[in-house]
C-alpha cells in the first residue's frame, strides 16, 4: 500500500478538502501512475453532490487523468517506466462477456468499475484522479501520444472519447451536417473532432456570447437557441445532432432540426427525466439516440486521431487549492473550456 495526498469530498455537497488516501500495492498487471494532471468533469459535480443518485464517500473525484508510469508488476507487457498513459472513466470489467468481448467495457454485463465512487472487483472503493498516484491493470490504461501534451490530454479521456465515439458511430465526415449542443467542456471537443472528421459543424448555444470561440474551434456556423428564428431558419438541416448539455432541452424542437432519417445522439446527463412527444421522432423517421464514452480501444484510437490533428483540450490549468471555486465556474458555465488540476500543487 502506497498513502498519497489527494483531495476528496468527505461527504454530499460538502467542500473538497486535502487528505490522504492508501493506493494498493502493485500487482502482476498493475501499473503505478505518477499523476501529472487531472481534469475536472461536470459529471464530477454531480456525483460529489449526488445529483445522480447515492454515492460513496469520501469521494476523489477525476476521471480525466494524464500522468506518467512510475512502477509496473511483473506482468505487464503494455508500458514501461516513463511512459506517458492516461486513465478515463473505467477501471476494470469482467473482460468476458459478449460486450467487453467487443471492447465495449463501458457496457460490462457484469458491471463496469468505474475510476471513483465505485466498488472494485478486490470489495474496495476506487478513489480517481484529484490525487498524487493511481494504480489500474495496465488493460484500462492508454497511451498519450508524444505529440499531446499532458495537460490538454487530460479531458481527452472523458470529454474527447465522450464527442468522438457518437461522431464516429453516426457518421460524422465530409458531405455531413452536424450540430453541436452546447459549447462547454464537451462541446468545444464535439466541435474540433467533428470538424477534423470533415463535417461541415453547427453550434447551437443559448447565446452568441462564445461564437468568436466557437468558429476558431472549427465550427461553420453558430446560432443563439433563444431565438425562435433560428428554429424557423435551420428546420430540417442536420444529418447528426450532438447535444452535450446536462440542462433539459425541448426535444420535439430540436428534433425538428434533423434532416429526414437524422440522429439527435445525447451525451450530457441532466439530473432530471425530460417529456418527449412521439411524433417528433415519427414523422421523419427519426432517431433519438444516447452515448456513453467508449471502451479501451476507442479511447486510445481517439487519443491516436486527436494527436494525428493536433487536437487537445482547451484548458485552464488550476492549483488543487482551486477546486471548490471551480466547480462553482462550471456551474456557471464560466470556463474555457476545462479546468484541469496541475496535481503537483496537492
């Protein structure tokens, strides 16, 4: 066991505070990862505040970790020491069933382990990436490519695989229309990935308050959702429409964006049901689909692509210090657009 200093939420809705946490010994399969940064998540907020139901506590939060391996088990054929490997939101799986067969460990049958506010397979709580170290099975580490820097990396491996999965599985790419909901920690991901896959990218933002952001990040065009013109102006437009907002949207409205047989594939997760009239969806044959990250190999394949096209995060590096008022910003909508938690300052 390894004792390092993170910062956790000792209970819901309570300040994150300094503290420290024991990491488990390496095992065969283990690599121990110095952690050089860490994102900050909304669903993080949510979970510290049990916006999604009962959690455990105390709470580390982050699965949006970038850092370097410091120590492998004698086992592990993947890394060695130095290299660069970042943890996303999945710590382990029952690696047999049919969907982590496929490399969809995030739909483990058996139930997925997720980086915190879960129960690993060994009956222990798994603390995430507010800290100094994590130990994971090399299997649900992946490799940062050198041309990435860490930092930018980071919310990669939550915000990048969370917009590239649904764009890649719906057919993002030239000769296709896509709208982006929300230009926020996940938006502005959406809007770089889908304009490197070759779609022409629609933002779809309450306000025109971030178009000057939006069209460096790549988006063609960029519309204020609280005019009522541009409903009436973009009907029918779309092949693909991304929403990674966690606020209820009027769906029969935003459905009436799509082209004939479009998609409205949702990413953000609000804490409350939404009401859905049916015949938004019928009438046009259209689909209202959900994503949830990816599985290992899609995140390294994301990480690999971003790299490719000079992709990483736009971010606000914070000292750990900083935490409690940056979760009070992203509530607020008041970042550009990730935080990220430079761990040497925990």
């Amino acid at each position: 066991m390894t004792t390092v200093a993170a910062y956790a939420a000792p209970a819901a809705k309570a300040p994150l505070e300094r503290t420290t946490i024991e990491r488990r010994a390496v095992r065969e399969h283990d690599v121990l990862i110095d952690i050089k940064f860490a994102g900050i998540c909304h669903s993080d907020i949510h979970q510290a505040q049990e916006g999604w139901g009962e959690a455990i506590f105390p709470m580390v939060p982050g699965h949006e970790i970038a850092g370097v391996v410091s120590e492998v088990g004698p086992g592990v054929t993947k890394y060695k020491v130095g290299d660069r490997v970042g943890v996303g939101c999945l710590v382990d799986s029952c690696r047999k069933c049919e969907n982590c067969e496929a490399g969809r460990e995030q739909f483990c049958l058996n139930g997925s382990v997720g980086t915190y506010n879960a129960i690993g397979k060994d009956g222990e709580p798994t603390y995430g990436g507010y800290s100094e170290k994590v130990v994971v099975d090399e299997n649900f580490a992946v490799r940062i490519p050198e041309g990435l820097a860490l930092d930018e990396a980071a919310p990669l491996l939550c915000a990048g695989i969370t917009t590239y999965s649904p764009l890649k599985r719906w057919g993002a790419g030239p000769g296709k229309k896509v709208a982006v909901i929300g230009l926020g920690g996940l938006g502005h991901m959406g809007v770089k990935i889908a304009h490197a896959l070759g779609a022409e990218v629609t933002v779809l933002s309450q306000s025109l308050r971030k178009k000057d952001d939006g069209l460096k990040l790549g988006a063609d065009h960029y519309y204020a959702t609280s005019d009522p013109k541009t409903f009436e102006e973009l009907a029918g437009s779309f092949d693909l429409i991304l929403s990674t907002v966690s606020a209820p949207l009027d769906f029969g409205a935003y459905l009436g964006l799509l082209k004939t047989d479009g998609a409205l594939v949702n990413v953000g997760a609000p804490e409350e049901p939404v009401a859905l009239n049916l015949f938004s969806l019928i009438g046009g044959n259209k689909t209202l689909a959900g994503s949830m990250i990816g599985g290992i190999a899609e995140t390294q394949e994301m990480l690999d692509f971003c790299a490719a096209h000079g992709i990483g995060s736009e971010i606000e590096v914070i000292a750990a210090s900083e935490i409690n008022e940056a979760y009070e910003r992203v509530v607020k909508s008041d970042v550009r657009y990730r935080f990220v938690i430079d761990t040497a300052t925990i």
